[in-house]
C-alpha cells in the first residue's frame, strides 16, 4: 500500500487521552470522532489535516488506556498513516485491527518536518520526505498485516475470508 500526504507532526507520549478525549467516547460513529480528533493536543488539526496526511511523531504514540477510538479517530479524520519511532502495544494492535497503517522508524520521526510531504511505501517499507529528499526505511508489513490493513481491518479481513470460503464450497 502507498500513502502520499503532508506531515503533521507532533512530539513524544502523545495519548490517547488527547488524540480522541473521554468526554467524546459516548459514540461510536466515525465521523463524530473524526470531529474531535486531536482537539485538546492540536485545536487546529481538523482545519490542518487533508485526506491523505500522515501523522509523524515521536516515541511512545498512543499512549494511555486501551480504547480503540483512538485509532478509529485518526483513520476516519483522513490520517493514512503514523510514523513514530514506537508505539503503545495496545494502540498498535488496535490500530491494526481497525485497518489504521502505522509504521516505526525513530530516524523518519526525527528527520521529517512538519508540513514535509512524503510518500509512504507500507509494502516495501520505504518512507520517502519529497520535500527534503531523504529516504528513510521501515520495516515492511508482513503480508497478513497489510492484507488486514487493506481490507479496513481485522472485521473486513475476516468478512473476506469467510466470503472467499463461502465460494470455495
């Protein structure tokens, strides 16, 4: 999978606290979410974020609890993928299975400025900052990962499986 978007970048230990707040966790409707991403961190970034973007930031992202708004938030605001030299192992997971790319390189999270845009290769790995004309390296997505991720996550995956079954029989 390819992504080409402008960076938006943000620092280390950003939570999940701050990229969807509790007070928003009523709902589970993407579009209400995606209205509300990022606004105690960044009250500008549903202004700021075009489809396509990519978040790029420090270590630790998506700290905090376990809820996988989070990822839902970010997804569905526009957000193609996140580059950061760590994730939260819980926000990894969930960001896989609700179909978000997300991939770690420290020397992308720390080379890449803010507004760069950049070209993303998930399947090869290969993170590219047009705008400075760096080239950084990822590690590639296994094939059952990116096969998750293209089909919207783990729910669309499974669908697929058990359809692709159904025929079979």
């Amino acid at each position: 999978m390819k992504y080409k978007g402008k960076a938006i970048k943000y620092g280390a230990n950003v939570d999940t606290d701050v990229i969807i707040p509790a007070r928003y966790l009523n709902t589970s409707d993407k579009e209400e979410l995606a209205l509300h991403c990022m606004e105690d961190l960044d009250p500008d970034f549903k202004k700021k974020a075009d489809a396509g973007d990519i978040i790029v930031a420090g270590s630790n992202f998506g700290c905090g609890s376990s809820r996988e708004h989070a990822p839902v938030a970010i997804k569905a605001s526009g957000i193609s993928c996140v580059i950061a030299p760590s994730f939260a192992r819980i926000f990894y997971r969930n960001s896989i299975n609700t179909g978000l790319a997300i991939l770690e390189c420290a020397e992308a999270a720390e080379g890449i400025q803010d507004g760069d845009q950049i070209e993303v290769d998930t399947d090869t790995g290969s993170i590219l900052d047009i705008t400075s004309g760096k080239e950084y390296r990822a590690g590639a997505f296994p094939e059952f990962i990116g096969e998750i991720i293209g089909a919207d996550g783990l729910v669309g995956y499974t669908k697929s499986k058990l359809q692709k079954r159904g025929e079979e029989e």
